[in-house]
C-alpha cells in the first residue's frame, strides 16, 4: 500500500514537474512511466549502480519514444530522471553542513555528486547508442 | 540589405538558445534551415550565451550575432522551433511563413504566474509524498512550494541573477519548511527534498554532459559550471537558514 501511494505519487510528481517546464501534454503519460520505471529500479537496486541502470533505463526508453513519437529527445528526458535525481542526498548534506559537521557532508556530498555522476554517464550511454550524439559535421 | 532567409534561421537558433535547448540543436537547426533556404557558405558558433551566424545571402555574405542575456526552460519552444526546422528542411515551408510562424511563437504570452507556482507546489507536495511524507507533510510542501515559485517572479522582474535567485529560494524554502516543523513535528527530510527538487538544475547538468560528449566543450563547460553553481548555491542557502534555526533554537 505504502509504495502504490509513493509510485502514485512518482508520476503526479513528473507530471506537474513537466507542466511547470511547459512540457507539450501528449508527453506527458510517457515521461511519468519512464519516471516511475526509473525510480523503481534505483529503489530495488540502491547505491551507484542504482542511478547508473536507472539512468540507462531512463536514457533507452526516452529514446525509443523520442524516435516512434518524432519530437526531441530533451522533451521526455527532463521530467523522467528527476525522480531519480539524488535530492535526500543533497538534503542529508546540507543537514550535516548546518551542524559543522563538515567529515560527514564531505562523505555524503561526494557520494551524491557521484550519484549525479552516474545518472548523467549512463543518459550519456543511452545517447551514444542512439546515435543522438554526433561529432559536429557540415550540413551540404 | 534584406535576408529574410539568413533571419529567420537566425531567430529559430535564437529562440531555441533563450529556451535551454542544447547548443548543438540551435547549430543544427540554423544550418538546416539555411541549407533549406540555399544560402552557401552558412557558418555558425554557438555558445549557451549567445551566437554568430553567417552565409552568403544575394546581398553578399551576411552575418547576425546575438547575444542570449536571459534562459529559461520552454520545452514547448524547442518542440515547437523543431517542428517548424523539420518542415522548412522538407521544403514545405519558406521563408517568409518559417519568419511569421517564429514570431508567433515568441510573441505567445507564458505561463500566468499562479498556474507555474499551482505547478510548482504540486510536484513539490508529490515529491514530498514519494519521499515518505504524509497528508501534513503534503499540504505544507504544497503551501511552501506555491510561496517558493511565487516569490521568483518579482526576483526576475528586479533583475536579480538566477544564481543569486538559487540562494534566496533554497535559504526561503529551508527556513519556512523548519518553521512549519517546529510548529507541526514531522518528517522535515521528506518535506524540504520535495521542496527543493525542483528546483535542481536537471536540464543544465543533462545538457552538459551531452554538450561535452559531443565536443562542444566551451558549451559543456559553462553549463556544468551553471549547474554545479546553482546546486551549491541552493544548497549553500537551505544550510545557512538550518544553520540559523539551530542556533536560535538552542540559544
């Protein structure tokens, strides 16, 4: 019951994240999917690894709908990591700053940079198999 | 001296540039457009804050430099400039209507700003949910989230920068979200994440990656320092108002 109301809660939360970004409407059922498949496998698998297949998952299925549906992939991309974007991280950081206890957000700020790295490498990935990345080239 | 041609290539790489699209699609677009429209010789150097774009136009070659002062994120502009690129680039579009049709778009009124902030404090109220709030902690984030995005509009308006903006929001966000805790005990971790999430620069660290993958490292570099800025400076904000409450609460 606990995770049908956080999973529920997931994709309203990518929804409204994707209407403040003035994300066109038809994309929305997509990204708040994604967001939630990509949630889901940071919660079962955890720690770096989570963000990295998470932000794999992310990156592919973004891709794949950018291409049926013909638009951008940024469209979709947006509004479906951010679930997965590392923010109790961020707070458990800042709550360790306001108590001067700098070892311990030094440890945890790393470890959350480190998430964010993981997320934009494996989104990285998913482009590069796509061949959404090309090196700049003259257009004849 | 009229290019219509040369402008209109120009005002889509403009406006996809002030939406946050990534450097290499304002490029992209610009030279298709101008291959669409056969100018020769077309050129361009994009930056995330601003461009040059030259070709040779019948008035001989030409050039347009723009300087991008203020982004924001308009996904429906970047969806909307590529719609137009692609039928321009089908040849079912000319000139003149991919001019028209440009402006149009720019000239739509944004957002009203109670809709952004209702938005804004319902994904905030969401994530809050998602990361273990409850009904209390929902309709406070909800709340605080309106107030947080409401209060950016006078901001911008005064023309304070955003990165300062960063600051002011996340040191309002942390401070209303351990008031309200101190009245209404309950789960302040689940409350000030939702708060903040977004307001994390997602699509900036995104289009950083991608901008320096793809070799354009001038871009990639001056939006992961945009990214990494406003996260340290959002961050550096909600810990100078925890800091402060505890202070105050233990004095």
């Amino acid at each position: 019951m606990d995770s049908l109301i956080r999973a529920l809660a997931c994709m309203a939360a990518a929804i409204c994240f994707g209407k403040l970004l003035r994300q066109p409407r038809s994309t929305l059922v997509f990204t708040a999917l994604i967001g939630l498949l990509g949630y889901a496998v940071y919660q079962l698998v955890g720690g770096l690894l989570g963000f990295f297949l998470s932000g794999l998952l992310v990156g592919i299925l973004c891709e794949l709908t950018a291409r049926v549906a013909e638009r951008t992939t940024t469209l979709f991309l947006i509004s479906s990591i951010i679930p997965t974007v590392p923010g109790l991280g961020l707070y458990r950081t800042m709550m360790a700053l306001s108590e001067n206890d700098l070892e311990r957000a030094g440890a945890l700020g790393l470890e959350t940079l480190a998430g964010i790295g993981a997320i934009a490498l494996a989104l990285t990935f998913a482009a590069i198999l796509f061949g959404s990345i090309r090196p700049f080239r003259r257009i004849p | 001296m009229h290019a219509l041609e040369l402008d209109s290539a120009a005002l889509a790489a403009q406006t996809i540039l002030e939406s946050s699209g990534e450097t290499s699609r304002a490029e992209d677009t610009a030279l298709r457009m101008c291959a669409a429209f056969q100018l020769e010789g077309a050129q361009i150097m994009a930056f995330p804050t601003g461009f040059m774009l030259s070709a040779v136009t019948r008035d001989g070659l030409q050039t347009r430099v723009f300087r991008i002062s203020e982004r924001s994120i308009r996904l429906d502009r970047i969806d909307e400039v590529n719609a137009i690129s692609r039928k321009v680039a089908k040849g079912a579009l000319g000139a003149a209507d991919a001019w028209r049709l440009l402006n149009e778009l720019r000239a739509r009124p944004s957002q009203p700003w109670y809709l952004a902030s209702l938005f804004y404090a319902l994904a905030a109220a969401f994530f809050t949910v998602m990361f273990g709030g409850w009904v209390k902690e929902f309709l406070l984030s909800f709340l605080i989230g309106f107030l947080v995005q409401t209060i950016q509009f006078p901001l911008a308006r005064r023309g304070v920068p955003g990165q300062l903006r960063a600051f002011i929001l996340g040191f309002l966000a942390a401070a209303l979200a351990a008031l309200a805790m101190r009245a209404l005990p309950g789960g302040q971790e689940a409350l000030l994440t939702g708060i903040i999430m977004p307001l994390l620069p997602g699509l900036a660290m995104t289009n950083a990656i991608r901008d320096t993958i793809r070799g354009d490292l001038i871009s990639g570099l001056a939006r992961g320092a945009e990214a990494l800025i406003s996260a340290v400076l959002l961050s550096a904000g909600a810990a100078a108002a925890l800091w402060l409450q505890g202070m105050i609460w233990t004095a």
